[in-house]
C-alpha cells in the first residue's frame, strides 16, 4: 500500500502486549486529524475487493502471478470457508476458480490456503439447473455489484435464472436458494471422488471405506467428506458435515461410480456406428456405456460430449477428459440431492471434525432460530470490528483515487484475517480441537493452515501489533500442536507439511514473548524452542525440524556439497531462529544456552558472507566459495538469489561489521535497487513467475512479491 499523500493510520490494539521492540518488525505509526472535508472510514468492510487476486487459473498463476488466492467468504480466521468454483470438478486442479470465468459449478466448502498445497475437508453444494450440456453447471457473472463480499455471496445464475445466496458462521453457514418458475428445484451436496492414485483415495481404500459418502438422516443430509492432498494423519480425517432445510423437500441419494479415470481418454474417439451425443452427466454417458453392445469405454467431456469406443482403442492422456469401463463397483452414495416443493429454499449447515453429534450441534448453536439477514449483519459486524482495529485516520478528500487506496488497504487487511485457520469447536466439555498432528481429539484451541516461511514476517508482526488476543490464541494453538505431534509444525495444512525451510515458528513465539503477549504456556513454548535449536528429527523428510542441524553445528553453516538442499537460505534461516531462541533464554535466565545460540547465529552471517561479492554466497564444505552470479536463482537459495537473501535484519550489528561499516551496507543495499532486475533461473531451469514479476517491478533486485525481501526498504 503506497500512498500518494500523507495517511494517518492508527492501530487499536487491546490490553494483551505491553511491549515496544519485538523479532523483525516496525510499526511507523503517523497519526493525524482527519479534516471534515476528508474521507472517514466507519464501514472498511465496504471497501474489501473479495476479487482481488483471484484472476487467471493455473495458467496465470504459473506463468505471472495476480495472486493466486480464492475469492474466500468466510468469518475472520473461519474454521471453513466458502468460494465458487468456476472449473469443472472433473478437471483437478488446485486453480478451481477464475476471475474472468462465467461459469458455475457450485460452493465449495473449502480449507485450502494455497494452489501449491491443496485442499482438504471440501465439498460443494450443486444446483441441477437443467441446462442440456451439462445440469450441473450454471453462469454467472462474478464482477457484478454485491456478489461477492467477505460476508455473503449472491449469485445470479444463468441461463434460467436461478439466486443463490449464502453467509457464514463459524462453523457453519446459511443458503438460500431461489428457483425458477419451472424447471429444476434441485440442491446437491456432493463428495467428488479422487484419481486411485491420490493419498487421499490410497488412505480411504487401506482403511476400508470411501472418500466421501452422504446419506439421508432424520430429514436431512449427513456428509463426511476425508478428501486431503497431503499431511493428514496415518487415520486419515472425517470431516462431519450436517443439512438441514427450512421448507419442504425431498430427498434423494446418488451413487457415484468409484472406478472412473480422469484426464484420460480413448483414440479412435467413438466406435462404429455410435457417434457422439449430447448427456447431461457422466453417470449417464456411463450408462449409455453400460447398454451398448461391445462398449468397453466410455469417454465424458465436461461440456457433454459423451462417446463410446469399444475394445480395440487405445488409452490415451489428455487432460479435462473422463472415462471408464461400463461396469463399475457403485460405492456408497457420494451425491445427496434436497428436491424442493417450493421455489424457495433456505438450507442450515453445521461441520465438525470432531463427530457427527458435533457438526448437528453447530446447526443449533449457529444457524437455527436466525434469519438469513441476521447471519449476514452478525457476518459483517464481525469483518467490522477487526478491520476497524487498523483505522485509517486522513483517507483523503473523497476522489477515486482516495477510494483506490482504501480498497488495497482493506482487501489487504481482510486477507491477512483470514490465516491461519482455527480449527476448535464449543462441545459440551468446553472448547476442544481434533488434532491433524496426532489424529485425537484434543482439549483447548486447535491452528492450521499456515506456512511460517512466508507469515512470520509479515502477518503476525501485525497480529502482535493490532491483534495481540487473537495471537494469543494462535501461539497457545500452535503449542498444542507441539504437545500432539511432539514438533512445533514449519508448514501445517491441515497437519505437518513437508514444505520450505527453517523453523519460523520459533520466532513468532520468541516475538510474542518478547513483546509479553500473554495467555499461553511460556515453559512449553521454550521446550518447543529448544527442541527445534538442538534436537534433530529423525524421519526421512523435512516437514518438522532442521533438516542439516548436525552439519550446520558442526561446520557454522550448511555447506552446499553435503546434499542438503537450499543450503545457503537454510543457513541463514537457522541462524535467524538461533537469533530469536536466543532472545528468549535470556530473557527466561537460561545464560550459556542465549550466549550458545547467539553464537551460532553470528557464525551463520560470518561464515556465508563472501567479501568478494559483497553478498552471501555458495559456500561448500572445503570452505571454498563457488563463483555464481549473484541474480543466480535457486541452487543455494529459496525462490530467489544471493540478492534477495544478503540481509537478513535479525543481526543488523554483524551485517554491518561484515559490509564494514553502516555506510557501505547502506551503500549496497542502495546498489540492490539500481542494478538491472535480471535473473538467471540456475536449479528451475525455466522461468518462474517470481523471476518474471521482480523484473515487471523495475527496482533492481529488489522482488516486492516475495517475503524475504519485505523488509530491504526500510
């Protein structure tokens, strides 16, 4: 956010941290008197772009990235949340939903923080609007004023005109449907089924069950839905999720066949005398299949398309199609259909991961008794209070360009309040949390979603700053996981992820002890400290600890010869959480072990900083530095080069006594933003989107779109 004009901004934050300094963070606080002719923002909700960042796809997000995040509804750090998906379910992909797309093909529930991590625990809600090429598909128009705010979606559906709204709570949410005149009056949820080879479907078929599954009960729909990308526990997970209806309707359930391949299909494409034909879904082109003489496939395009081959064609890949055999196992129902009776219809939602009891009980807590409209005023009060906690004090007169900047504050501001994930529910024993580090269901509050690399040094120096309860919580969350998993998580969704490096939990529980946050275990924060510092992990990946913690003791760094990957960032990074652990041993009296890990946190500037270059550089284990040019990408370094990862801040002392002085470290960070902003893509071998963004920036090698640099201008 750069303004154009001198902003007041003040930070309202509540009575939990009395501190000034903490680990890596500045608050610049320049606080005015708004003018009565000046722009006051009582409503900052208002001006949230839900949309912002969700262009593209996948081809976008690989290629140049607008942002690569969902246009997510939900309550501030929501235990669900809830987007549309505009691709085909049958197309698999982490992308599931574009801007600039007019297509619908349903809600989803939704815990997924990031394309290249995946989802968990979804499912969507379908409206069969009848249309020929596909029933299950509707368009719309995402852009349209009102449809998508951070408290309510409200969707005009094509071509027959169908309304669907919905607004969150907690843990659950309200829908409100409403159909056409004629035609369909249909709702579905479904548990799309996954490839066989996914873990997921592999956790689902060693324990003798199913994916997903929904059934009617007691006048409603229960669904579970145990679909993961990675990082479940070895028990898997059960997502609960109860339907209810206000109104009259039906019930149907729909078997979905478990034995069809997606993004294959068959050459030649139709067998003789059996062209294409237009279908509504899969399930019939499979049935077509199924009451064809001498069909052996079926192949299922997703805008209807359905043609038979029989068995001499051949299997080929070819993304977005689906395809099968005409006899396939049918499993238990994956696709639970409300049939209504009316045109309108209102549907209650209650998720649990605990149990069944659970996910029904959050329908009576959260849901029943309320209107549609008290739900989306408690929604929206809620977005209110917390993104009133930053207040921008001197907004401007009232231009567009003042209205511009309020809208890129605040669309920031509501994305960083909607990670991490609490995942703890009110049962009647008091606040409990099913645990993805243990798989047990667990007293006190339960954390996930989150990737420290990137949110160590950007979100929660916010949260300690304006949100300090709310980072209370978070910090006592993050403790149970180290008390469930015996590891404080690097990357959690929903539990341990092998993804990126270092162990930057520690330091945003070193920032919150040093700015006395309060309100969690300060003893168990330190054992989860120190077993970082000192204790190697002794499976085969890297999802908890340090991965090269021997060597980087033994040696001062990790050298980039050893087979460890990433060894320069992950020196440097170490040696931050060193610098961070050591903060808080003195602080807790704990001496030799502050002294030790200062220590160690020095050695790791000194001994990767290469005098010839002025910068940190591809050191091996003869202590040799390997020549490479500093824009070198990868290799050594974590999404960037020797320039993004020269100046770590949390030394600045030893930075400058290396570079020689303030004044020629000044000098140097000076020459970051002036020389040319190429790149050389060294271990990618192509480009990446990061690469091609700094050089669209123009200032050097300084890449604005990626966290380790955030702090180089200033």
């Amino acid at each position: 956010f750069f303004p154009q004009r001198s902003t007041g901004v003040a930070f309202r934050a509540d009575a939990m941290g009395h501190g000034v300094h903490g680990l890596g963070a500045v608050a610049v606080l320049a606080v005015s008197v708004a003018s009565a002719e000046n722009v006051r923002v009582p409503h900052p909700e208002d001006f949230v772009n839900v949309l912002a960042g969700t262009v593209g796809g996948q081809r976008d997000g690989m290629h140049h990235s607008s942002g690569n995040v969902l246009p997510l509804v939900a309550r501030p750090w929501g235990f669900n949340h809830w987007a549309p998906q505009s691709a085909d379910p049958n197309t698999r992909t982490s992308w599931w939903f574009d801007a600039n797309s007019d297509t619908f093909y349903g809600l989803r529930c939704t815990h997924q923080p990031s394309p290249w991590i995946g989802d968990y625990a979804w499912f969507l809600l379908v409206l069969e609007t009848g249309f020929k090429a596909n029933k299950r598909m509707a368009f719309t128009s995402y852009r349209a004023e009102g449809a998508l705010r951070p408290f309510l979606l409200d969707l005009h559906l094509g071509p027959f005109g169908h309304q669907m709204k919905m607004t969150p709570t907690n843990h659950g949410a309200m829908v409100s449907v409403l159909f056409p005149s004629s035609g369909e009056r249909r709702i579905c949820a479904q548990v799309p089924s996954g490839a066989p080879a996914d873990k997921d479907e592999k956790s689902a078929a060693s324990l003798k069950t199913t994916s997903g599954s929904c059934r009617q009960s007691a006048g409603g729909i229960d669904l579970i839905s145990k679909r993961f990308v990675d990082g479940a526990p070895s028990s898997g997970l059960d997502f609960f999720v109860r339907l209810e209806v206000r109104g009259q309707a039906r019930i149907e359930e729909i078997a979905l066949s478990d034995c069809f391949e997606h993004d294959f299909g068959y050459e030649p494409m139709n067998m003789p005398g059996k062209e294409r034909i237009a279908l509504n879904s899969m399930e019939e082109c499979h049935r077509r299949c199924k009451q064809t003489a001498n069909c052996a496939h079926f192949t299922w395009w997703s805008d209807g398309g359905c043609h038979l081959q029989d068995e001499r064609a051949k299997k080929k890949k070819q993304p977005g199609l689906t395809s099968g055999p005409p006899n396939c196992k049918e499993t238990v129902p994956r696709h639970c259909c409300f049939v209504a009776e009316q045109q309108e219809l209102e549907i209650h939602i209650g998720t649990s991961f605990i149990s069944a009891a659970q996910a029904l009980r959050a329908v009576d807590a959260e849901v029943k008794g309320k209107t549609f409209d008290d739900l989306v005023s408690e929604g929206r009060d809620a977005w209110r209070k917390l993104l009133r906690k930053v207040e921008v004090l001197d907004a401007g007169p009232a231009t567009a360009a003042t209205f511009r900047r309020l809208e890129v504050f605040y669309t920031s501001l509501y994305r960083a309040l909607l990670f991490p994930r609490r995942l703890d529910e009110e049962t009647p024993t008091g606040i409990r949390h099913w645990s993805p580090y243990s798989g047990q269901v667990m007293a006190g509050i339960g954390v996930s979603d989150n990737g420290f690399w990137d949110t160590f040094r950007t979100v929660y120096p916010l949260l300690s700053i304006a949100y300090p309860k709310q980072l209370s919580n978070f910090v006592a969350g993050w403790l149970n996981s180290f008390e469930a998993g015996g590891w404080l998580p690097k990357w959690a969704s929903p539990g341990y992820r092998d993804s990126m490096i270092g162990t930057f939990a520690d330091v945003v529980l070193a920032d919150a002890i040093v700015k006395n946050i309060s309100g969690f275990d300060i003893d168990l924060a330190w054992q989860a400290m120190y077993k970082d510092s000192y204790e190697v992990y002794p499976g085969k990946d890297s999802a908890r600890g340090k991965k090269g913690l021997d060597v980087y003791k033994s040696n001062g760094f990790v050298p980039m010869d050893v087979g460890i990957g990433e060894a320069c960032s992950r020196t440097l990074d170490f040696g931050f959480a060193d610098a961070a652990c050591s903060a808080v041993a003195e602080r807790l009296g704990r001496a030799n072990v502050a002294l030790e890990l200062r220590q160690r946190s020095r050695k790791a500037l000194e001994s990767m900083y290469d005098v010839k270059t002025g910068l940190m550089g591809h050191r091996k284990k003869n202590k040799e530095f390997v020549d490479e040019p500093p824009e070198t990408w990868g290799d050594c370094y974590t999404e960037g080069s020797a320039w993004h990862h020269s100046f770590p801040p949390f030394d600045l002392e030893t930075l400058a006594e290396l570079h020689g002085g303030k004044r020629p470290l000044l000098e140097k960070l000076e020459t970051l933003f002036t020389v040319p902003a190429d790149f050389k893509t060294g271990s990618y071998k192509a480009e990446i989107h990061e690469m091609r963004e700094m050089r669209m920036l123009g200032m050097g090698q300084y890449a604005h779109n990626n966290q380790p640099a955030h702090h180089l201008p200033y």
